[in-house]
C-alpha cells in the first residue's frame, strides 16, 4: 500500500516535469533559430576580418604604404658609428664614475658636518640654558633693584619734607632771635 502511494506520487513529479518541459518547448526552438542566426553573423564577420586584415597586409595597395628615401648604410659605416658611440659611452662611463667619486666624498663631508653641527647644537643649547638662568638672575636683581629705588624715592621724599620743616623752624627761629632783640616777644603765641 505505501509503495503504491510512493509510485503515485512520483508519478506526479514526473506528470508536473513534463508539464514545465512542454512549457519551455517553444523558447527552446526560439533560441537555438537565435543561436543559428548569431553563429552565421559570426562566421560572416569572421570572413570580413580576414579580408580586411588581406587588404591591409597588402603591398600592392600603393594608397596603403609609401617609399622611405635613402640607402641603408654600408658595413664599414656602421662599424665607425658603433666606435664613435662605445667610445662616447665610454667618457660618459668616466664622467659617471668621476661624479659618483664626488658625490660619495660629499656625503662624507655632509655627514662630518651634521656630526659637527650636531655637537654645537648640544654646546648652543647648554649657552641658552646659562642664558636663561642668568636673565631669571638679572630679573630678579632687577625687582630688587626696583624695589630699593622705590623705597629710596619714599626716603628722599620724607628727608626733602622734613628739610622743608628744618627750614620752617629755622626761619621761625631766626625770626624769633629778631624780635627778641628788638624787645618783642620771640611768637605771637608768647605774647599771651
């Protein structure tokens, strides 16, 4: 009984298969007119290739090419050129090994000189760093300095005052010597 109802229904696969084929039956003989069709137009393009590249090989074609003038040079010419340009390759060979001889003796020089610039920097660098701790000195011996002048400026201005009352009681004295030697009370004040 179940390999009846596994016939059946491998019977129905088979029946949709054929079904889906049958479908397909008119694209198929379409596509195989398209594929003839395609192939002739190949082989038609294929025979104007090689025609073509026949013309364009061609030496009897006059409009395709043209005569270069001229005579090829004989052996003995050849030769002399040969020697004129191995002998030419050969001073610039020189000149080549001559330059990379400078270059090299240069590199040795620029090396030399960055070692040398290099130990001054370090020398440079150690001469600003005793210039910067000796203008942080001279800063500080500055703010002093202004500190003094202004503490001096402060006494300078208290000695011209008390000078200026040194010379107030001087002159009231001295005024005072007078009027006692005219018989006068020596102040207004002494007078009461």
């Amino acid at each position: 009984d179940e390999d009846l109802r596994a016939l059946s229904v491998k019977e129905a696969d088979l029946a949709r298969e054929l079904a889906a084929l049958k479908k397909r039956l008119p694209q198929l003989a379409q596509h195989q007119a398209e594929a003839a069709k395609l192939t002739r137009e190949l082989e038609q393009t294929r025979k104007e290739s090689a025609e073509l590249s026949a013309r364009l090989q061609s030496a009897g074609d006059r409009r395709r090419w043209r005569e270069l003038g001229g005579t090829d040079p004989s052996l003995e010419d050849l030769q002399a050129v040969t020697h004129r340009l191995e002998s030419q390759l050969s001073v610039r060979q020189e000149q080549l090994l001559e330059k990379g001889l400078v270059l090299e003796e240069l590199a040795s020089l620029a090396a030399s000189l960055e070692k040398e610039a290099s130990g001054e920097r370090e020398e440079v660098l150690g001469t600003a760093q005793r210039v910067t701790g000796l203008q942080s000195q001279l800063s500080t011996v500055t703010r002093k300095l202004m500190a003094a002048v202004s503490e001096l400026s402060m006494w300078q201005a208290e000695a011209i005052r008390l000078r200026s009352e040194a010379d107030a009681l001087q002159n009231q004295v001295r005024t005072a010597k007078e009027r006692l030697d005219e018989g006068q009370p020596p102040t207004d004040d002494a007078r009461r």
